[in-house]
C-alpha cells in the first residue's frame, strides 16, 4: 500500500490513479478515527496544504500528517493538478453504489432462510452469506439466531470448537452469537458440549 510522503507542509499525498476504490466499511473504518475524520473534512473545506489542515483540524503537523497519509493511502485525499490537496468525492460516490448493488444481490433464501426469515435478514446478511452485523433489536436478532440454528442437526451433540467454527464462518464474534443461541433456547449446553433444542424445523 502506497504511503504519503508528508514531512511538512510544501509536502504532498501521492495520487496513484490505478488504485482500487475502499468498500463502505472500509471508509467508515477509516474516518471512525477521530484525527483522520479531521483532517478529512477540513481538506474539504479548503484546506491545500498539511499544515494548513493541522491548523483547521486542530491538530499538531505529526498528527495531522499521519492520519492525511491513511487518507491517502485509501486514494481518499490526493494532488489537484494545481497541486493542492482535494477529496476524491467519487470514492465515496463508488462505495456507496457498490454497497447497494450488494444489498439488492442479497437472496437470503439461497442461503437456507425462509421467507420470513428473509424479509429480516436481508439487512443483515452479506451477498457472501456472512452476517454484516449483529442486530441490537431482540426481535430481529432472534430471527438471525433462528436462521443460524439451522446450521445444527437436530438430535445431534457438537462439541463447542464444532460450534464455534460453525458460527465464525458467519461472523467473528461467535462467541456472543453461541451465547445469544444458548440464552434464546435455541441450543443446550453442557459440559462443554451443545444440542440443538429450538428454532424452525423442516417437516
């Protein structure tokens, strides 16, 4: 990945034209980053050069040159033909196309739901089957427990590192998700060992 050579302010980001643009997750990861979010908004602003964006962002020149090296990294900030730092807008432009050309891809009945199950997890689940998040509201949430308690045989005893492969290859906290399973009843515990006990069967 491409670094920022920006060691004071005559210094400019890099503007590599073949690099591919950053997801939305990407770019929310990105700009969660107080500092980078900063220095983002005030090259928006007008801001040209590194030092001028410390001084809008209110930050020191080593803080505000680091995160202006993330952005640029990202292909977020670049060099204007006049040789001022700009925003790409079109990063942000492409993200947020691809992330709902993803969305519409989402056919969670291709993964095993079933149509009520797909009317909620179709904001949760990835094109690649994975959930994208865990759901804060407990009514939808069961409904992603329900959907990922299929993955258990019924009649069958698994033991947990069985469980939480099973449960990883969807998200990585399978931890919290083994937990919310056993808490809703729809698996058993004991001695380390889980069962299926709840959830939709086929018949």
């Amino acid at each position: 990945m491409p670094r920022a050579n920006l060691s004071g302010s005559g210094s400019r980001p890099p503007a590599p034209a073949d690099q591919p643009a950053p997801s939305a997750a990407k770019l929310v990861g990105l700009l969660a980053e107080e500092a980078r979010l900063r220095c983002l908004a005030a090259v928006v602003l007008g801001a040209t050069a590194p030092r001028e964006v410390a001084e809008r962002a209110g930050l020191d020149l080593r803080a505000a040159v680091k995160a202006l090296e993330r952005l640029a990294a990202a292909g977020l900030v670049v060099t204007s033909a006049g040789g001022g730092l700009v925003v790409r807008a079109d990063r942000f432009q492409r993200a947020a196309r691809d992330a709902a050309r993803d969305r519409a891809e989402v056919q969670p009945e291709d993964f095993g739901a079933t149509p009520a199950q797909a009317l909620v997890l179709r904001n949760f689940v990835t094109a690649g089957g994975r959930l994208a998040s865990i759901p804060t509201s407990r009514s939808k949430r069961r409904v992603v427990l329900d959907f990922l308690a299929a993955r258990f045989e019924p009649g069958r005893v698994y033991p947990e590192p069985d469980v939480n492969a099973a449960l990883a290859a969807v998200h990585p906290d399978h931890a919290a998700l083994r937990r919310y399973l056993v808490d809703e009843g729809f698996l058993e515990r004991r001695d380390g060992f889980y069962w299926r006990s709840g959830g939709t069967f086929e018949v």
